[in-house]
C-alpha cells in the first residue's frame, strides 16, 4: 500500500511523495479527522471533571499577561522531555494581526498536500483544547487530559530547578510540542504567544518564518514603536530559514530585513514576490487570484470576508510554497487543487464569523486599532447593514480610544459593556471614552455581556429595519468567545 503510494507521486519531489504516502497511509489508519469546529464542555461529566480539574491546575500559574522574558525554562522543560520539537519540521508565526487566520490557512493547505499538521495558537475563543490541534481539529479533551499528566512530572522537575514556575503558556507550549512528537506529525504549524525572540514557542528551528502585518499592540512588553517590536518578533528568524514577511510599517520592515540578512535566510515580501493580484467578493467569502513564489493561482475561494484575509492568504500560500521548497529548489506552483481544495476548507471562528440571522450578528476579535480598522473594513465590504449596531468590550490593558475611533464611522449606536474576565475594562470607564467619540445618545451602557447583546438586537430590530440591520460584537478574544457561548455556537 505505502509503496503504491510513492509510485502514484512520482511526478513530484520524491522526498516529498515518500513523506505524503507516510501521512495518507497513518490518516486512513487513524480514520477521517475531526470536523474542525470550537469543542463544547466534555458530555462525559467525568472527563468534564478531569478537564476542569486540569485547567485549574494552569491557572494556578503565571498568566499570559505576566511574562518573564527568558526561554530557559521551557529549555530545560524540552530538555527534560527529549527535545520533542526537533522531531518534525515547523512553520513559526509571528506579528501583531492575523496569526491564528494565517495559521489554519497554513495548516490547511498542508492538510490538502496529505499531511499531517499540528497547529498551535493562542489564545483560545472558548477551550482552552482549542489551542492544540492536530489534523485540522483540537485535541479531544481526553488527550489534553493525557498530555498534561503525561509531562506533569516533568514540569515539576524543572519548576524546582528555576526561580520561577513554569507559566501557564510555557506549560501549554511543551503541552503541544509533546503531543505532536506523539501523533506524530509531519509538520506543526506554531504562532507565538507574544513578541518572538523570548516567547516559549521560541524553541523551535523553523525552517519558514512568517511575519504577519506588525502594529502597535502591548507595547508596554514589546516596545513602542513598530521598529521596536519587530526587533522582538524577529527573534523566530533562524540562520538559513525562509523568511515571509506580509507588508509592514517602513521601520519594522527595515528591522526585519537586516535581522534576515545577518541570519543568511532567504526573504519574500508581500508586494514584491508574492501578493493577491485580486479579489472579488462572493457569496460567503471572497475569490482570489493570488501570486505565490512559483506563479499565479486563480480562482481560489476563501469563506472568510475582508481584504485583510485575502493577504493573510497571500501570506500563506507563499509560507507552504516555502516550506516546500517552491521559489528555492522548485521552480513550479503547488497543485491547483490541493490549493482550492485547502482554503476552501479554512474556518476561523470569531473572526467576522456570523452566528445569527434575523437581524444578523456577526463576532470578531478586533483587539487593537489595527484589528479594528480591518473587522470595519470588511464588514462593510461583505455585509449591506443598513444600520450595524456595536457591542465592544475590550481589555483594560488595550488601546480602547483607538478601538471605538475605528468603528465610530460604521456604527450607528455602540452598547458598552464587559465580559467576565478581571481583566475586561471597566464598563463606566469605557462608556466614559464612547460618549466622547459617538456622543451620549449614541451610547447605551450593560454591564452585563448578555444583556448588552439583547440590547444591541432590539436597537437592530427598531425603525422597521429589521431586515437590513446587525450586530457586531468585538473588543477581545473572551468577549467573542463569551458571545459565541450566549448565541448557542458551540
């Protein structure tokens, strides 16, 4: 069978044939993967325990908010372990917007290929088993279970030998890196949590490394200008790699050059070698014509709306070009229908997905200004609202002003509210900044997120107008991922 499977390959690499064989000969042992979709609680209330039991133990550890800038710790974790990460070959993904996207784009496309993908990302919209994935899907939560007490004793080792305890995040990261190993997986596609050069991910050789549009985003961590934080996130580009870099602010591209000369790797730039040639608006998504490494590919349906999506794909094609040897070694395009197959297939719940009809309420994660000038954009462009109503609560710690400037021009009113996070921006405050951008008859205060989206569907069904209003529901991750719950997407 595997032999029958390298013949049938022979007009590509063989290296390549011989991988993709290996990989379709384990998918059909293991069975078709998992629709991909944002898991719900555990039915088995005992597996619901366990997993409950196992995120508190993650709580109880430095959060993502509090780092300490330094990988020794998961050094010594991967040493401990074995160096599970050196075991496959990876595509590591930084930048300030558009990871998670570009990474299930990634993972996509590869899966299309025949491989066997693991996915990294973060944060989470609803489980945290969502952060792991392998074949396209998250990790059931039994196998979450398993991995963490599988290297428990193992974070342990290492927590007494250090000043401080592994993080949450750092013990998350070995979380993955051994269960990939164990899959095993042909590739992992892996997006840092914060910054590049002291991020946990920051373990790995990658051979790609992708940098996706840079912007001011906690820069309190990682500097205060877009130099500043590309001289951090540049910290993934390995001597020798491929770099991919989507376009960037002057300076930060600059940076990003000069780190990716002095680490002799090889770069392509959105714009210059690769790029979306273009689009159109379609039922459901958009279609490209985009421009990767080896040559143009046309007629690409992407079910996700906004221009920013289109280059995030633009990004991704030229990522798994690369990893292929596409532009380097190869002087030919990928498959055409493995590349239509493969973004045909892309999700990215909370990412302008919709999730109501009658009036339509649609979720996205907008975070900053960068993010939210780009969820405006393509709601706009993608949805006819007649009046498009807003529902924002953002983090305390984000540039809250800049979010609601972005939206003033395409919200007709704005419900303020906060989620249930201690690190949501308190809802007076925030109302206090709405009234000054809207104006105080635009504003409508909840406290609560639940009544502030009920209130955000009446103000849409007011005026007879029922049929052409909507509602978006944006500031974080956790308010999406909140809202998606109260809307009955699970």
């Amino acid at each position: 069978m595997f032999d029958d499977l390298v013949e049938a390959e022979t007009d590509r690499d063989p290296d390549l044939a011989v991988i993709e064989a290996g990989s379709r000969t384990l998918r059909t042992q293991a069975g078709p993967p998992q629709a991909d979709a944002v898991p719900a609680r555990p039915a088995d209330p005992e597996v619901d325990k366990a997993l409950r039991e196992v995120e508190e133990e993650l709580a109880g550890r430095w959060g993502e908010t509090k780092l300490d800038p330094s990988v020794s710790r998961i050094a010594a974790l991967m040493d401990v372990l074995g160096d599970p990460q050196r075991g496959y070959p990876s595509i590591h993904i930084t930048g300030t917007n558009g990871k998670t996207s570009t990474a299930r784009m990634i993972e996509a496309l590869l899966g299309a290929g025949g491989l066997r993908t693991g996915r990294y990302t973060s944060p989470h919209v609803q489980s945290v088993t969502e952060r792991i994935s392998l074949d396209g899907a998250p990790i059931p939560a039994e196998r979450f279970i398993e991995t963490y007490h599988d290297i428990k004793p193992f974070v342990e080792m290492v927590d007494t030998g250090e000043q401080f305890r592994l993080s949450f995040f750092e013990v998350l990261t070995g979380m993955a890196y051994a269960a990939f190993a164990d899959a095993p997986v042909d590739v992992a596609v892996v997006e840092v949590g914060m910054g590049g050069t002291w991020d946990a991910t920051n373990v790995i050789d990658a051979s790609v490394a992708v940098v996706t549009p840079i912007a001011l985003d906690h820069t309190d961590r990682l500097g205060g200008t877009p130099a500043e934080i590309a001289g951090e996130k540049s910290g993934i580009i390995k001597p020798g790699s491929t770099v991919i870099l989507a376009q960037q602010p002057v300076d930060a591209a600059q940076v990003l050059l000069k780190k990716a000369v002095d680490a002799d790797a090889r770069v392509a730039r959105e714009g210059l070698e690769f790029g979306v040639v273009s689009r159109e608006v379609a039922v459901g998504g958009q279609l490209l014509t985009l421009r990767g490494l080896g040559g143009e590919y046309e007629e690409i349906f992407l079910p996700l709306y906004g221009a920013h999506q289109a280059h995030n794909a633009a990004v991704a094609l030229a990522a798994v070009e690369a990893f292929f040897g596409v532009g380097a070694e190869h002087a030919r395009t990928l498959d055409m229908d493995m590349v239509r197959t493969g973004f045909a297939s892309v999700t990215s719940p909370g990412r302008l997905e919709v999730v109501r009809r009658s009036p339509t309420v649609v979720l996205d994660a907008a975070h900053n200004p960068a993010g939210a000038q780009a969820a405006a954009a393509g709601v706009t462009e993608a949805f006819d609202f007649s009046r498009l109503i807003g529902v924002v609560a953002p983090s305390s710690d984000k540039d809250a002003r800049g979010v609601l400037d972005a939206f003033e021009p395409i919200f007709a009113e704005i419900v303020v509210t906060q989620n249930s996070s201690h690190r949501s921006m308190d809802v007076d405050e925030l109302a206090a900044v709405a009234v000054e951008i809207f104006g105080e008859d635009r504003v409508q205060v909840e406290p609560r997120l639940d009544d502030a989206i009920e209130a955000a569907i009446t103000l849409a069904e007011e005026e007879a107008e029922y049929a052409g209003a909507g509602v978006l529901v944006t500031g974080s991750v956790i308010t999406v991922g909140e809202a998606r719950l109260l809307l009955g997407r699970h």
